[in-house]
C-alpha cells in the first residue's frame, strides 16, 4: 500500500520539484497558496490525493487546514514542511511585522503541522518528517536576520522532536539547500550569478531536483537509521 506524504510550498520551484519525484511512490497531499496553481499541478498528477489552499502566515488558515483534514479522515505517513518566505531589511530597520510574518510561516506554522501530523505518526509507530532549511540559517545573510533565525530555529526544533519521536520509529531531518534554480535566483543578474559560483567549489547552481532527491531518500525505508541530521546541499559553498 502507497504511502500518504504531505507537502507544502508545493507550486514554488523546489514544491513542485518535490511533487514530482514524491509521486511515483506516494499519494501526495499538496499545500500552496494559489489554489489555481494547486489545480493544475493536481490536474498533471494522478498520485495527488488532496489540494489545501493556505496562507501559513496566518494560524487561523493552519488551523481550517488541520480541520479539513481531519474531516476527510486523511493520515499522512510523511510529511514535507517545505513553505518559506522571505522578507529582507536591514536588521535595524526591521519591523516587527516583518520578523513577525517570517517566523510565523517558516518556524510556527512548521510547529503547528509537525505537532498535528506528528500524532498521527505515533498512532502508527513510524513517520518521516522532513524539513527544509536554507544554508544562510549556519552562515547568516544580509538583510536576512528574520529569515536566518527561522531556518535555523527549524533545526534546533527538528533536533528535540527526533529525541522524543524515536522511540515510535518516526525520523526527523533537515534538508539544507544552497544556491538552486528557482524564481529567486532567476532574478538575479548574470554578475550576482558568476560572484555566487566563484564561491561554490562544484561551479554550478543546484536545480530543484537535486533537493527533491534529498527529499526521496530520507523518506524512504532506506534512510531509518538517520534521525535528527540535517543533508547539506550546497554544492560545497558551505561544509558544514
């Protein structure tokens, strides 16, 4: 029997890559914010189960997403905490809005979906939780104090579930991207481009897919003996 995952950020770069791979062995749940994008991602692929529009800025979404799928009696067997946002200032000009909205969808919509799903998981004596980080929550970024400290928080938070979620043979880890392929880079001009490969030793930019493997393995029978680890895929930018 097919495995549930779950995966939110689902209609970005790295989402939709994820989506992709996940779904020749799962049945997947996706999560976004644009339901239309949800609908056409859902339209290409058998293997998505269920589309949940969500702004997981907000709790009071999180929570009608947790209700939905408890009334639709859905279980998820993996879940995929891939949603970030960014919302850069310099840290003295940074507002409390701005810390405020990025903690909340990066770190405390994460806690919210983990503590939820994560019972589940216990009922059922396994699991895999897999979060997705950022190599700026080691090395820290300008103009990205609020974004740094989430990602980083997703860490140490990860590390405490997976000491007291062992025992139900449920793993918990991290995957930390570099520099990938995605909307974000491809806004940036080809100078900001080449400044950023001289410091990668493999000399490229990563693509989605190679977090989506990363994603793959670590929810597979394979990986059970790895818990609370964070995969660091950077190309070697940062040897963590």
């Amino acid at each position: 029997m097919r495995k549930n995952a779950l995966i939110t950020g689902a209609t970005g770069g790295i989402g939709r890559a994820i989506v992709n791979v996940l779904s020749e062995e799962y049945n997947l749940v996706i999560v976004g914010r644009n339901q239309e994008k949800l609908n056409t991602i859902s339209k290409s692929n058998k293997a998505i189960l269920k589309s949940f529009s969500c702004d997981l800025s907000k709790q009071e979404d999180v929570k009608k997403l947790i209700e939905k799928m408890l009334s639709e009696s859905i279980e998820i067997d993996i879940l995929v905490n891939n949603a970030g946002i960014t919302d850069d200032s310099l840290f003295i000009r940074m507002t409390v809005d701005k810390w405020q909205k990025v903690i909340e969808t990066n770190l405390t919509a994460n806690f919210n979906l983990t503590n939820f799903i994560s019972k589940q998981m216990i009922k059922k004596r396994w699991g895999r939780i897999i979060n997705i980080t950022s190599v700026v929550g080691h090395t820290g970024n300008v103009g990205q104090a609020n974004y740094c400290a989430s990602k980083l928080g997703v860490i140490g938070m990860s590390k405490s579930i997976a000491l007291e979620l062992a025992k139900r043979n449920i793993t918990v880890n991290c995957i930390s991207p570099g520099f990938i392929e995605t909307n974000m880079t491809a806004s940036l001009s080809q100078d900001q481009k080449d400044n950023i490969l001289k410091k990668i030793p493999l000399e490229k930019i990563g693509s989605p897919e190679d977090i989506a493997y990363s994603v793959r393995f670590l929810a597979s029978n394979e990986s059970g003996y790895i818990t609370g680890e964070t995969i660091h895929v950077n190309g070697g930018l940062a040897m963590l």
